[in-house]
C-alpha cells in the first residue's frame, strides 16, 4: 500500500495553527513578568534554540527518510527501542491533555457557559478523533481551511482593536533585567510540539521540507510578535492581570450590530485545537504501529490516546494540584527537550552504530 502523503506547506501551515493555540493561552503568569513585551524577544529566542533542538530529528530522516523515529528506533535499537515510540505516545497525551485543559479553564473562568465545559473537551476530542482515523491528509486539507479562517478571524478582531493603541503602554525592554526573558523562551520551547510531530511525520511530508520549517519559524514569530505588540499597546499593565489576555483584547473589540466580537476569538481557538489534537492522535497512531511493528497505522492507538488526552485534559481542569504539576514550564520544557533532541541524537547515534556494524556482519556471515 502506497504511504500517505502531504506536502510541506500543508503540514507547516498545521503546525502554525497549532502554534497559534498555544499562543493565545498565554498569561503573564506563565510569561514570568509584568512587561509581556518581553515575549516577544523570548519568542526569537526560542525560535534560534529551536533550530538547535531539530537537528538530530533532520539528521536522523535524512538517513532514514521512509522512517519516522519510532520505527527507526525500533529496528536499530531492536526490543529496548519499543520504549522510544512509547515515550512519544506518552508525551502527545501530557501535551495535548495539558493544551485542552488551557480551553477548559478558559471557559470555566472567563466565558463561564451554561454548559459543561467537560462536554466541550468531549466534543472537541470526538471531531480531532473523527480526523485522525480518516488519514493524514483529511487533516492537513481541514488545516489549511482553517488556517484561512484563523487569519481572516484575527484580521478582523485585532484590526478592529488596533484604534485602542497607545505608545504610553509600552515600557523599556530588560528593565528589571534578562530573567523575564530567560523564563519566556523556557515557555515557548515548553509548549512547542513541532519537534516531536516531525519526528513522527516527516517521512509522510513531500517537499521543501527545511524551508518549511524555516517559514514556519519566521512566520510564528511575525504572528506571535504582532499580537504580543498589540495585547501590550492596547491593554499595558492590564494585561498582566488577566488570565487570557489575548481573550481580554478581543471582548473590548465592538462592531455596531455584532458588538463584542470574543466569540470569534473563542471559534478560532476550538478550530486551531481540533487542528493540534488530530494531528498528534494521528502521531500516537504511527507511534503504535511502530511499536507492533506492523505497516498500517494503529486505529486503536487512536481511541486510546483520544481518551487518555480527554482523561488528562479533565483531571488538569478539575484537580489543582494536578495542574500544578502538568502546567509547570520547566517539566513541560524538559520533555520537550527530550522528545525534539535527546530521543532523536539517541535513535540516531544507534543507527550510525547500526551502520556500520552491519558489514561487519555480513563479512563474518560469508
């Protein structure tokens, strides 16, 4: 059966939409000072480590192209290499869980519905599932749909908000110093998923992939940058307190008719992490076949790890002292770490000893 493709814009525009999700989640809390500024120059940073991180995931695939890491860890490390796929499988439950348990306090604290916001993550986890089971490119042709609307949504919203801009609420860069800037780019590698989702699906991808990647930088960081400027420009220190600034940006937005426009900025964030959560169920999917060592994704992996996500997402939600251990940057960022660059420079160094020993072998065996 011929494997799946998508090209490298289809899969880089997904990964945008994700990042967006994780962008408009941010507080100052989670930013580590009251000058969200900062962030932006943290986000840069980010973006420089972040090439740093991928490249024993682009050394690896340019060896093993038609694997992903999961299966290459797999034949190279043998039995013990099974544990590779099963960390990564873990990892996109924590993060995606954690990054639905984001959207569920966001309507438990801000929008407070009459509804249950457990039915939400319910409805939410069944559509990424639904586009998960039906393939890759399902997903990636849903991406790029919403990748329009997400652009056309926050044109709207934010073009609308810009009149509210004042040069007064901007202060001086690295005023109390370089540790707010320091725990930023911690931050922003902590809730990048990229590395890992690369790892699983660059095989899957046609296309310039490296320039991709390189547009998908710069093309966050412009993103990121341009809302942050905006948030602090129209909202200064007022920002700061508030949980969801971004969604505080959007409420004061009014059209006439429409009025307040923050159910945009709530359907763009519900689209963009549909978008995240099938891709990754998709990953736990290639994670599994990896592990049974079988040619055809595993659809049960998909159920299992939709309804691990869910069992995550609801337990961070609803009991505070779980949050406070799944929502902590330095562990989110030490996995991270793990997934984009030391799993890949292990699976990679077993398969440059794999290699070379193999001759060997053959040699000996005539």
């Amino acid at each position: 059966m011929a494997k799946r493709k998508i090209s490298a814009a289809q899969f880089f525009i997904s990964m945008f939409v994700s990042r967006v999700v994780v962008t408009i989640a941010l507080n100052g809390q989670y930013t580590g000072g009251e000058n969200m500024l900062e962030s932006i120059v943290s986000y840069v940073l980010a973006m420089g480590l972040g090439f740093l991180i991928s490249l024993p995931i682009w050394g690896l695939h340019r060896r093993r192209p038609e694997w992903d890491l999961g299966r290459a860890a797999v034949e190279d490390m043998g039995f013990i290499g099974k544990l590779v796929p099963l960390l990564y499988f873990l990892y996109f439950v924590v993060v995606n869980g954690t990054s639905l348990a984001l959207f569920q306090l966001f309507l438990m604290d801000t929008v407070n519905p009459a509804f249950s916001s457990a039915l939400v993550a319910v409805v939410l986890v069944g559509a990424a599932l639904y586009g998960a089971l039906r393939g890759i490119e399902t997903i990636a042709r849903c991406a790029t749909c919403v990748f329009v609307l997400l652009l056309l949504g926050c044109g709207l919203v934010f073009g609308i908000v810009a009149w509210r801009f004042s040069p007064e609420n901007l202060e001086p860069l690295f005023y109390n110093g370089l540790t707010q800037t320091y725990e930023g780019v911690l931050l922003f590698i902590a809730r990048t998923s990229i590395f890992a989702d690369m790892a699983m699906l660059l095989p899957m991808v046609k296309g310039r992939k490296g320039l991709g990647f390189a547009s998908w930088a710069g093309g966050t960081a412009v993103f990121v940058g341009a809302l942050l400027f905006l948030v602090v420009g129209c909202l200064g220190r007022y920002a700061y307190t508030q949980n969801f600034p971004v969604y505080a940006l959007a409420s004061i937005t009014q059209v006439r008719s429409m009025q307040r426009l923050d159910a945009v900025f709530t359907g763009v964030w519900m689209m963009g992490l549909v978008i995240k959560l099938a891709f990754d169920i998709y990953c736990c999917r290639v994670c599994l076949s990896a592990i049974k060592k079988t040619p055809e994704e595993s659809r049960g992996g998909a159920w299992v790890s939709a309804l691990l996500m869910l069992a995550v997402a609801l337990c961070t939600a609803l009991v505070p002292w779980t949050r406070d251990i799944l929502l902590d940057t330095r562990l989110l960022f030490l996995c991270t770490v793990a997934a984009g660059f030391l799993l890949p420079l292990l699976v990679l160094v077993a398969d440059l000893f794999h290699r070379k020993k193999k001759p060997l072998r053959e040699v000996n065996h005539d």
